[in-house]
C-alpha cells in the first residue's frame, strides 16, 4: 500500500507530515511504509494523547518501539524518551499513555527464530567507542540484523560504504547529511541493499539506525 518497494530509496521529514487518524479516536499516527490497511509489515510514527490506550493486542511477527517523546506504558512497565523496546513474535500487551507520547513503532519485521525481549534505557546505557570519533551503543543482534545508536561529534565525515540488507535511519537529534541531502531531526532515511553513500555531519547528530534487515523488493 505506501513505499513497499525495498529497491526504493526513501527519505521522509517526518516533521512536515500531517497526523492521520488510527482505530483509536486518542492515538495519532505518520506512516511510512505499511503492506496492508491494519496489518502486515508497518513503519510509523505514533501519538498518544494524555490519557490513551489500546486495547490489548498481539505481536505475531514482532514490534519493535522507540519512544521519541514523553512517556509509553503498558501493563509490564514504564518506558521514557530514549528507550528501545522489543516485543517478540508472539508477544501481547495493553498500551497506554499517562502524559501523553510520541513513539517509532515498527511492526510483523521480525525474523520468527528471533524471540528476544529487549528493554534499553539509551539515558543510561554505556557509549561505545566506533569508528573515528563516533560512538555507538548497540541495542539488539540478530544473525545479519544489527539495531544501534550513533553519535556523530561535531564534522564528523565517515567513510563511503555501502549497506549489504539495507540500512534504516531516523535522526534523532542534530542533521545527518549525505551526498544526497540533508536530514533534519525526524528524518527516516530507508536505503535498499548494497546502496551506498558518503555521511557527515556539521553539528552534533544522533542516529537511530538499522542495518542488514531489509527484505527482497515486491
């Protein structure tokens, strides 16, 4: 239904784009990629209004959440601005919001032999030194599948590379540049397998980002 060619290469400011209804008359959301209607494999960025829920409901293939602002709920905890959450296939729970939330929620991307629960609280979790002056903090591994954030110090220039699966951004704080553009905070950037490309940055940047997990093209 919306850009479900993997050969495709995408960059959406997420921060220009009009929230859309969803089931719930209180959670708003952006979509990004989606394979069907209410199913199937599904990009978005979510809204709770002060107050929302869902009721419960089940992961088949997985959900995979980063919450980007206030604070995202459910029955098994409390998880605030900078936590990675895993949900594995199989999985259920009740969502809600006290204070209200806004959340990248990834859904039925799962490898079914990946059934690891992940909590990571990036506020407080350690920085790894990476490549020339960047540092990264891992978040989850699976086979060829690799979840990290990045920290980019100020005119970083990374050397060119290309993404063997792909590789998924969303800029969280800062710009991310390329030799294809610019990236503003609230930038998804999807980049299809063995694209490549020469990043850099002018200021402090951090970096959601995804590598070796995307599928064939439809």
């Amino acid at each position: 239904m919306l850009n479900m060619n993997f050969d495709e290469r995408l960059a959406i400011n997420t921060q220009m784009q009009e929230w859309q209804a969803s089931p719930s008359s209180t959670v708003w959301r952006k979509p990004l990629e989606r394979e069907a209607k209410e199913s199937g494999h599904t990009t978005s960025v979510v809204k709770y209004e002060p107050g929302a829920s869902f009721k419960q409901h089940s992961h088949p293939y997985g959900e995979e959440i980063f919450v980007l602002e206030g604070v995202f709920s459910d029955e098994y905890g409390d998880y605030p601005a900078g936590t990675y959450l895993r949900n594995p296939p199989g999985s259920k729970h009740s969502p809600f919001s006290n204070e209200g939330c806004v959340i990248l929620v990834k859904l039925n991307q799962f490898d079914k032999r990946d059934l690891a629960e992940v909590r990571v609280n990036t506020n407080t979790a350690e920085w790894l030194q990476g490549q020339g002056g960047l540092q990264v903090m891992p978040l989850h591994n699976f086979e060829h599948e690799h979840v990290a954030l990045v920290k980019w110090p100020v005119g970083e220039v990374f050397k060119p590379h290309k993404h063997f699966g792909g590789e998924e951004i969303f800029v969280l704080s800062g710009t991310f540049k390329d030799e294809h553009g610019e990236y503003p905070k609230g930038t998804w950037i999807r980049s299809p397998h063995m694209s490549q490309h020469h990043p850099y940055v002018d200021e402090e940047t951090v970096i959601w980002v995804k590598t070796g997990h995307l599928p064939v093209a439809l």
